[in-house]
C-alpha cells in the first residue's frame, strides 16, 4: 500500500478587525473561539477551556484559542463572534 503524505497545517491566522483587537486586547481572561448551533463564539477560558487540539494566535499580547473544528474556516474575527451579552454591554445591541 502507498504512504499517504502528510497533510498540512491548513491553519492560517484570520483577518481580526480592529474593533476586535480591541476587545481581545481588554479583555480580563484569555479568549477562545468555540463551535455552537449558531457558529462561532468568543468566549473566556473559565466558560470555554482550551483544548490540545486548538491553535493559538498572539493577539495584542493575548493568547487567542480558536477550536481545531473553526480554525480551518475561520477567515475573519469580527464582532459577529460576541455573545449577545457582550454587545448588549457594549450599547450596540
């Protein structure tokens, strides 16, 4: 039988908007991005431990973690990942 190649890391760090870098850059814990029914979500730790399989980016100083289910077709973090609380908090809700 024929070695199959390895695949590669198809992980490229995302696009994050500068809104976004803001939050992660204020924010009181480090932050993963998880899956649910709805997409993506940004979350703190304590809500959404981090995983071995997830990939991590620096982000102004912070540890993002992005699930290893999100990380190949995330293209873009962007404010459509807060919960609805946060933007509530925000007055943009």
């Amino acid at each position: 039988m024929p070695v199959k190649p390895a695949k590669k890391d198809p992980f490229s760090a995302p696009d994050i908007s500068p809104e976004m870098r803001d939050y992660i850059r204020e924010s009181f814990s480090e932050l993963r991005i998880s899956t649910t029914c709805e997409g993506p979500i940004l979350l703190p730790l304590r809500i959404s431990p981090s995983k071995p399989m997830d990939q991590k980016l620096e982000v102004e100083g912070r540890t993002l973690y992005i699930s290893a289910v999100q990380a190949p077709r995330i293209k873009r973090i962007d404010s459509s990942m807060l919960p609805k609380c946060a933007l509530q908090k925000r007055g943009k809700c």
